[in-house]
C-alpha cells in the first residue's frame, strides 16, 4: 500500500459519456484514482454521481469514453474481445441485485461453475471441488445448496452466491456495486463481514461502490467521494470522516443520521439537488450548492490536489486541518 | 398563505386529551397459498396526540402491515384481522368501508416509501393533491387549486404555483417526495403514518425530508408513526421507539430510555449489526447470524430465540410476554432474559463499548 | 408536445407516399385489361390503341403515377371507365356508410368492453369475471364472417328481427329503417372488438388496481368508483388503444365482408365491383383512400396515447 509500489488498478482520466436524445450526458467526466494491492477503496456519492458508471466502466461492462484502466500494469480499455474476456477472470464485478443477477434455471453448483466451464480450466472432480470450496468460503453447505435453484434463496444467500461465482477465478480485483444496499441491517452485516474474511484469506483488492456512508466506511481503507462525475475528495476512510476538506463531503457527513439519540440533528444539510449533468456548471461542479462558493469556483475547475499526506482533495478553498 | 391556513381547522388544545389511537391485541392474518400467515400477532400500543412514536424492524417483521393495519387499508378479501383499533372514538377493526373512508386522507393519512409508485404517473400534482380537499372540505375548485399551491410551497416545493401544474415523473425523487407529503397533509390529518418515508432517497435528500417531517409534526401538533429499517432514522425524531421482529413487538420504549438501556437482545444485535460513522473503519460488526422465521410456521417460543446468543430452553418453549421494566414502567420488553437483570454485568450496551 | 407530433405528421406524409406507391403497382398487375372490358372482346387493335392512348395507358408506369399523383392533389382521383361516375363520386356516396358501421360498432363496443372489464377486475375470478372471459374466448374463436353468416339466419330469416339481405336505405331516405338495417351487421362488427378490448383492458385493470398509486389513492378517502374511473382507468387502457389502432385494418376490412355479403353499397362492395370489372382507376382510387383513413385514424390514436399517458410525448 505504500507510495513506492505500483498500483494494482490504475484509472487514468476516465470519461463515460451517454447520448440521451441529441443531448451527451457525460456520467463520468475524468477522473483518476489508483487501488493498491490488497487495499479497499470506498467509492460513495449520491445517485447519478457517476459511481456506479465508473464502476462499470473499469469492468468495460460501459464503454469508457476516453481514459484508461490498468490492472497490475495491463491497459483493459483497448483490449479486443477476446483478450477483453480473459483479462476479465482477474477482474469480476458483484452487482446489487443479488436475485436478478443469478440465472433463474440453473443450480447453484453450475452457477458457480460457470466461469470454470467457460475457460474449461477445471473439470469433472476438480470442478466439483473447487466449487464446493468457494461455497463453503461464502458459508453456504454446499451438500444442501449446490443442487437447488436461485428462488429457493433468500436475498442474502443470492448475495453469497454471487460472490462465490466471482471467486472462482481466482480475481485479483473485485468491483462490488451497491452489493448490500438491498439487504436487511442484519443481512447486510453479515456479508460485510464476509467480504472481509474473503479479502483477507484471498488476499482480494476491493473497489466498494456504495450510496451508504457508514457502510462504506466499514470496509474501505480508503474512500473517494464523487459528485457530478467527478471526484471531490480522496482519504484514508479514517481521515475522511474525520476531518473531511471539501464542503460536499462535509454536507454528507452531516446529513448522516446515526443510531444514538444523543447526537445532534443540526445539519449543513444541502439545499436543492444536484444539477443536470447534461450542462454541469462550469467551473466546480458543486460550486451552485456549495455555501463557500467564490467567483474563482465558477471560472477553474479545482484539480485534485493533495492537502496531507494521502488526503487529495478537488476544491479552491478547502478546509484545511488544524 | 396565511389565510389558506386558516380554513383548515387545526384540533383546539381542548381537545388534546386521551390518547389518539388504541391498538389493542392486533393480529392480522393473510391467507396464502402455502397456509395463513400472521404478520402482526397480538400488537398492542397507545400513541399520544402529537407524539411521534417510530416503528423499527427487519423485512418481514410486521411493520409495514401494522401500519397499514392501524388504517384499516388492507385488502380485505385474504385478510382477517382481530383485536381493537380504536382511533378517537372510531373502531378501526371490522368498520365498514364507507366509516374508515370518512376517516382516510381526513384524520389519518399515509406517505408511501417509493414516490415512484405512490404517485398517479398520468395524474397531475394538482389533481393529487386537490381530490381530497374537494371531498373532505367544503372547498371549491379555485380554494383547493390555492391551498395545494400553499401546501407545495410548505413542503419546500420551490415556484409551486407551476409545479403544481407537473405530473409526477417532471420532478426529481426528493421532489415527489415531498409532493406526497404535501397530499398526505391536505386536510391536516390528526395521525400520519410514514412508510419507510425516505428509504429510496439519498443521505442529504432523506436528511432533508426528515426535517421537513419533523417540523410539520410540532408546528400541525401531528401524531406521526414513522416505520423504518434503520434504528438511525428514529433515533433523533421520535419520543418512543416500538421494535418489531416476527409480527410481535419486541420492545417499546422512550427514545432515551431505548437506546440507554436496552433490554432485548435482538434490539441490541439490530443496533450492533448497523455500520455506523463514528467507529472507526474495518470494525468487526456483530452480525445476527440466521434469518427471520418463517411466519407461516412460527416457532413455539420466543421467534428470536434461534438467531439469539442468550436463549434457554424456557425461550425455545415458551413464547415470554411484554412486560414492564422495574424502573421505568413504559419501557416494555418481551424476553426471558432481559439484558439489563439476566445478563447485568457480562452484556454492556452497544453504546457503553465505544 | 408540438414536436412530437410534427415529428409523427411527417411520418405520416412518407407513408402516404409509399402506401400511393404500392397501390398504385398492385393495380396494374391485376391481370385483364381494361380495354378490352370497356371496347368488349371483339374489338379492333387500333381502335384498343386508341382508348389506351386516351388513358393515358401507353405512357411509361412511372409517369402514370406521377400524373396520377398530381390528380389526386387537385381533388381528382379519375373516373370509371365503366359508370363513368367520377372515383370521388363513388367516394363521397359510398363511404359515409362503412362510417357509419364503423362508428356505431366501435361505439357498442366500448360501452360494453369498459364497464364489462371494470365490473370483471374489480373481483377476479369472481362469477362475472369467469363467466365474461369464458364467453370472450369463445367468441374470439369465431370470425365475423361466420356469425354474420348465423346472425342472418336467425335474426333476419328464421325471426324477422332484422331485415334481411339487400334492404339498404339510405340515412337520408329513412333514419329509422337505415338504422334498423346496419344495427345487425354493425353489433356482429363490434362483437370482434369487444372481446379483444375487454380481455386486454379487464388485464391491465387488475395490475392497475395492484399499484401503490392505487393504495395511495384509497388512503385519501376516495370512493372506489372513483378510484376506478379517474385513477386506475386511464393508466390501464393503453393497450386497449394500442389494440384499437391494431383493429382498423381489421375493422375496415370485416366491414367490406358484412358489406359485401348483406348487399349494403358501401366502400367493401364498390370496391369488390371495381375488382371484378378491372375497373382499375376506381381500385386505386377507393384503395388509396382507405389506406389515408386508416393511417388517418392511427395517427390519431398516436395523438391519443399522449394524453392517455403525458411521458409518452416526452420521450
């Protein structure tokens, strides 16, 4: 994770652009992060901030625009299919609807298998073994689930069946897209969990996607906040929360509500929504809600600069630690 | 905008006295293919005029079908319901349809979770709004066009005069929200009962809406019943928190007293569960292992007592009844082994750990 | 809104186009020549040379069309070779009949459907509801050929309800006795339409009737007919509309069956005749108008799904 060794996935300058009637949307308007090995970054922001479009883009589920992504030194924008598709067996992607995502007529077992049966790496015993392994890793039986379909599951075992499947290549990366957000408190808690056990023993890099503060904050060693298509503020998970630099960081913060009744209900709380992303504001994104705003925010995009030691952050007048 | 407000009557302090609502024993039972399914079992509680009383639970855990209960608003021809609902001096269970009609959008009303689906999607706001001040008050088209006018703009609605004129899918997700806030308030309901109001939306939105719900509470002197999954969302805008799990409630208490002293452990475990911003990151959350029962074939004692780390044998057998706290006679639990006596010393609350 | 449909009225005008395109090409390969039906068999080739050259026949097809074409935009669609009556004039006598079928058959059909499909989704699977989808399966069964061919026997020979074959009046004659002559061939018209809109709008009722918006709206205090009429019809009945514009070609065409085989002299009998006779500027002229008010009614249908639904117009 220290400065010196290379990334594991390298984002450089992505944009994602949609056409919407004869308008362009642009859902992704450059931005560059770097994941390292073993490390999870948190990626929050409110809906239509983009997050879920770079989530997608790096898997190339999205077509990125323009930009790069790099695993482990290996460009993925600008693969051909094929390559494309290898490439893919170190990068798998979980998605939030754990039910819809799992194939209604298959068994658990062949659901599981599908990556080993379309690279035909494994088969007959090994096969077996190897998918009886990543279900007894999500913590399913795998006597008792393998031969049962989806709709026999609960929301949470999807969810466990999904994360089986994109382990059994082996992925150094995993991109997990809002993969709690349609659990129950409790649910959610034990795939967070899980997801934490299964980075340790795999050894996974993380990409954890998610509208949630305080999940996100659960399981990210860092967090990059998004809004707009852009990123607003990148710090350890820690420090974020703690001394958050940039004003819409600031205003999320406040505005989560926490389980204590003795925390304060006062809020920053943003007036408005977020502007249309077909004609973003010029200049900073936020700067139309954002109560520091100056002239300066509407005429220079803030590039994201570092204000500490791994703290980035993309605004004229941040607020700086003490 | 003041006058608008002046043809609605709010209720005279006179009036103020006695509880608003009285739910005694419910128990709502669906028929399904598979059997009958209880999903409220012998509910019973009091809600105050004004007061704010916040129902928490997991999927499945009743919450949704008790509010819809307490309005008498589900379907009747697989549902069958026992026990009392007495709203004023109007039972609520076995009324007829045109009694509870007199009552809906009147004196009691609801905002859905999902704006999306609660709103008409080919039915502009205006008629939305207005269809109930039309039937519940003597107000004619132009009066009801300007209250809805007024109402907007009191749920935040910036240039209402032409929002009004929008259908639904013109406006944001926030937006709708409040638009159904401002129906459910039409007719200045005596008891509001909000669904998940704020689930969909996001953190600044939800903060927004919450607020927003909370200071029409105080200024309209509303009794409100906010059900939600997430113990954040009532924690700072309720005065008694109810938590249900498998169609009972499990424990009832004031907000404070809820969250300072604690006394059922699937009310802990729900708490400890919730990632939270104030721990630091990677801490180990306790997780509920299991899942809720199946409600078509509950289980004979206490429904939490597979997924619970203190249950006896007496919890597996035999189902404990709400009883009173010793020190505080409105706090209510349901376990054989409360937290706070059973287990003193060894269980602290999740708050006395950080 | 404004652009939506300027979008769909130029849309419209293209198809004209093709559609008078098509028409045009299929009636000159109907085979037999129209020479030889006006001059009769026997006659001299110079004198058939003649006429063609007065038709204007023995210029190339493409210019025909064009000529053709630049008629109809002044009003002018020809005349029969063989009454002579000018093609508007057949028109103008002809159609106001198939309208008149049209419009009372769909009218009886809506006023069933609607209040059928209601009456059914409010208890589904309730004995109304069985009972009426039993009857409209069996009924869709049948084609309107077959029952016109029954209602005829029963209504008009065996009972005398209903006056039988060839006893068209005109409107402007005798109100009372034109009516009482297009009830029979208009109901077995409707019967078609009322089965396919109750099936569809009774389906789409009971979805509606299942939506939040739904909840939503009982929690204000509405009555349930109300409910019913203002909330939950108008987002069910789009594929009822989507099936009415389906019906058109359909409607049209068993209109010119009933027509046909009751003697009543609207389009389907004047075009069957024109058929027969080679009478091929009358085929265009009739087929071409048709095709308009079939496109006609289809944008409108178009236009109506905006206000049945304002998102569509958005889109």
């Amino acid at each position: 994770m220290s400065a010196e060794t290379a990334p594991l996935l390298s984002v450089k300058d992505l944009t994602v652009s949609f056409k919407k009637g004869r308008q362009v949307v642009q859902a992704v308007a450059g931005i560059s992060f770097d994941v390292y090995e073993g490390e999870t970054l948190g990626l929050v922001g409110e809906s239509g901030c983009g997050k879920s479009t770079t989530g997608r883009a790096i898997v190339r589920i999205e077509e990125p625009t323009s930009g790069e992504v790099l695993v482990a030194g290996k460009r993925l924008t600008g693969l051909g299919r094929g390559e494309l598709r290898r490439a893919r067996t170190s990068i798998q992607m979980i998605f939030q609807d754990p039910v819809s995502s799992l194939n209604p007529r298959r068994r658990v077992n062949d659901i599981v298998a599908e990556p080993i049966d379309i690279w035909k790496t494994e088969t007959g015993d090994q096969r077996a073994a190897t998918v009886r392994e990543m279900l007894e890793a999500v913590g399913l039986d795998p006597d008792v689930a393998g031969d049962r379909y989806p709709r026999e599951f609960s929301g949470g075992q999807c969810q466990r069946i999904s994360i089986a499947r994109a382990l059994v290549m082996k992925p150094k990366v995993l991109i997990c897209d809002e993969m709690v957000s349609a659990l129950d408190v409790s649910v959610q808690a034990q795939i967070l969990n899980l997801v934490e056990d299964l980075k340790a023993k795999y050894g996974l890099t993380l990409v954890f996607i998610a509208h949630d503060l305080a999940v996100v904050k659960n399981v990210s060693d860092r967090v990059a906040v998004m809004y707009l298509g852009r990123l607003c503020e990148v710090a350890p998970s820690d420090d974020l929360y703690a001394l958050p630099a940039h004003p819409y960081t600031q205003a999320l913060l406040s505005a989560v509500v926490e389980p204590d009744p003795e925390k304060a209900t006062s809020h920053v709380t943003l007036t408005g929504e977020p502007p249309s992303p077909i004609n973003p504001p010029s200049g900073c994104r936020f700067r139309t809600r954002c109560p520091s705003a100056q002239e300066r925010c509407a005429s220079e995009v803030p590039e994201l600069r570092e204000i500490a030691p791994r703290h980035q952050v993309a605004c004229h007048f941040p607020t700086l630690r003490p | 905008m003041s006058n608008e407000q002046s043809s609605i009557a709010f209720p005279s302090t006179e009036e103020l006295s006695g509880p608003l609502l009285r739910v005694k024993d419910l128990r709502t039972t669906f028929s399904t293919p598979r059997g009958s399914l209880t999903a409220v079992d012998g509910v019973s509680f009091e809600l105050g005029r004004g007061e704010t009383l916040g129902i928490v639970g997991e999927s499945g855990s009743g919450k949704t079908v008790l509010a819809r209960s307490v309005m008498g608003l589900l379907p009747r021809s697989n549902t069958t319901q026992t026990g009392s609902i007495l709203f004023e001096e109007t039972e609520i269970v076995g009324a007829q349809e045109a009694t509870l009609r007199e009552i809906w959008g009147a004196k009691i009303a609801m905002v859905f979770q999902d704006p999306m689906t609660s709103l008409n999607p080919v039915v502009r706001i205006q008629r939305q709004i207005t269809e109930s001040l039309r039937l519940h008050t003597s107000m004619d088209r132009a009066e009801a066009k300007a209250t809805a006018i007024s109402l907007l703009s009191q749920v935040g609605i910036p240039s209402p005069a032409e929002r009004v004129r929008a259908y639904p899918f013109q406006l944001s997700g926030g937006m709708r929200q409040r638009v159904t806030i401002a129906i459910a308030l039409a007719c200045s309901p005596r008891l509001l009962l909000a669904d998940e109001p704020t689930t969909g939306l996001d953190v600044t939105v939800q903060a927004q809406i919450l607020d927003l719900l909370s200071s029409l509470q105080s200024a309209r002197q509303m009794a409100v019943i906010l059900v939600t999954h997430d113990l954040g969302v009532v924690a700072t805008r309720t005065d008694r928190i109810a938590v249900m799990y498998a169609g009972h409630i499990v424990e009832m208490a004031s907000t404070k007293r809820l969250f300072a002293s604690m006394a059922m452990p699937y009310t802990q475990a729900l708490l400890r569960s919730t990632p939270r911003i104030s721990q630091p990151s990677h801490t180990r959350l306790i997780a509920i292992d299991g899942r809720p029962p199946d409600l078509i074939n509950p289980p004979s004692g206490c429904a939490f007592a597979p997924r619970c780390t203190y249950a006896t044998d007496q919890c597996r057998s035999e189902r404990p009844p709400l009883r009173t706290a010793p020190e505080d006679p409105t706090h209510l639990f349901a376990c054989w082994n409360p937290l706070q006596t059973g287990n003193a010393g060894s269980i602290t609350t999740a708050k006395g750990e950080n | 809104m404004a652009k939506f449909l300027l979008k769909r009225l130029l849309a419209l005008m293209g198809i004209l186009l093709l559609v008078s395109l098509g028409i045009f090409m299929l009636v000159h390969l109907l085979p037999g020549d129209p020479t030889t039906t006006i001059l009769g068999p026997n006659n001299t080739a110079h004198n058939r040379a003649v006429l063609m050259q007065q038709l204007g026949l023995n210029k190339p097809i493409w210019s025909q069309y064009f000529l053709w074409l630049g008629n109809i935009f002044h009003g002018n669609l020809g005349q029969s070779f063989i009454t002579h009556q000018t093609v508007t004039n057949t028109l103008a006598n002809a159609f106001p009949i198939d309208l008149e079928l049209i419009v009372i058959s769909q009218v009886v059909a809506l006023s069933v459907s609607i209040p059928l499909a209601i009456a059914s989704a409010k208890k589904p699977n309730g004995l109304l509801d069985r009972v009426s989808t039993t009857t409209s399966f069996a009924l869709l069964a049948l084609p309107p050929f077959i029952i016109i061919v029954f209602a005829v026997l029963i209504f008009s020979i065996h009972f005398h309800v209903f006056p039988g074959p060839g006893s068209y009046v005109p409107f402007s004659q005798d109100p009372i006795s034109n009516l009482h002559t297009m009830i029979l061939p208009s109901l077995v018209l409707a019967i078609g339409s009322v089965v396919i809109y109750f099936r569809l709008l009774r389906g789409d009722l009971i979805t509606t009737l299942q939506e939040e918006f739904i909840v939503m709206a009982r929690s204000k205090g509405l009555s349930n007919r109300y409910i019913m009429w203002r909330h939950a019809l108008r987002p069910s009945s789009l594929s009822l509309l989507a099936a009415a514009g389906l019906n058109i070609g359909g409607l049209v065409a068993g209109a010119f069956v009933v027509e046909f085989l009751l003697a009543i002299p609207g389009l389907g009998y004047a075009l069957v005749n024109s058929i027969q006779q080679v009478d091929y500027l009358a085929v265009q002229g009739v087929t071409l108008f048709v095709a308009v008010v079939v496109v006609v009614l289809n944008f409108i249908i178009d236009f109506l799904f905006t206000i049945v639904d304002p998102r569509i117009a958005r889109e």
